[in-house]
C-alpha cells in the first residue's frame, strides 16, 4: 500500500455514506468527515505522513491497537474513543473500510431516532425476503 491509499481507502467508504460531508474545520491540511455536523473521520499528514483517524468502542479500540502494529492511538483526540491508522502496509483496505463504517454508526447511534439518516442496526445487512 503506498502511503495514500490508506486515506483513499477511508474517502471512498465515507462518501458512500448517507449524510457524511467532508470538511476542514482545522485548516487545509487536516479533511473531517461529519454526519449531521458531528465528526467520525479525520485524515491528516500532520505527522509527516497520511494517516486516518476513526471513533471506535474502547474494548475494539484496545484489541485493534494490540492486534495492529498499524493501529495506535488516536491522534490528538480521546485516546480510549478513537484510534488513528497509519499506512505502514499492515492494514487491508476490508479492515479500512470497516472501520470507516463502525465509526460513521457509531456517530449515528447517538442521534434521536427521527434525526438518523440510516439505522445502525441493519445498515449494510441485506434486506430480508419477504
């Protein structure tokens, strides 16, 4: 993986996202993903090189970071609530992917019923046959 197909990677699963718009509330250099004005995604080179950022449950979180050399904690942000990927060749784009969509519904979940432009519990399952 070259170091910025990772981000690649997160920006094609965030624009196939209902509602998710891309944003640089932090200057040019830093692009976030909100749905509903609240952030899921963030992809940055503020290290010297691309990395995502993505919101996921602190037990995942614990076992990502333990599971991946690639996976640390999350850049600048709540280091129990979000976790940053960085392109070291580790990562495959199913797992990218993944957790781009766990993040988004994450995000998703805490939003009133009426307000949610998909429901969390069966976004991405196939629809049952009736």
């Amino acid at each position: 993986m070259t170091p910025t197909t990772l981000q690649e990677w997160a920006i094609a699963r965030a624009d196939e996202l209902p509602g998710a718009t891309p944003e640089q509330p932090f200057g040019p250099d830093h692009w976030v993903y909100k749905v509903r004005g609240k952030m899921f995604l963030l992809l940055s080179e503020a290290t010297g090189e691309p990395f995502v950022t993505v919101k996921a449950k602190p037990a995942d979180a614990s076992t990502l970071r333990e599971a991946f050399e690639d996976i640390i904690p999350g850049y600048h942000m709540n280091k129990r609530h979000w976790i940053t990927l960085r392109a070291g060749g580790a990562l495959e784009e199913t797992l990218v992917r993944d957790l781009v969509t766990e993040s988004y519904l994450l995000v998703v979940e805490t939003f009133p019923r009426a307000q949610r432009p998909v429901d969390p519990a069966t976004f991405g399952q196939p629809a049952a046959d009736s």
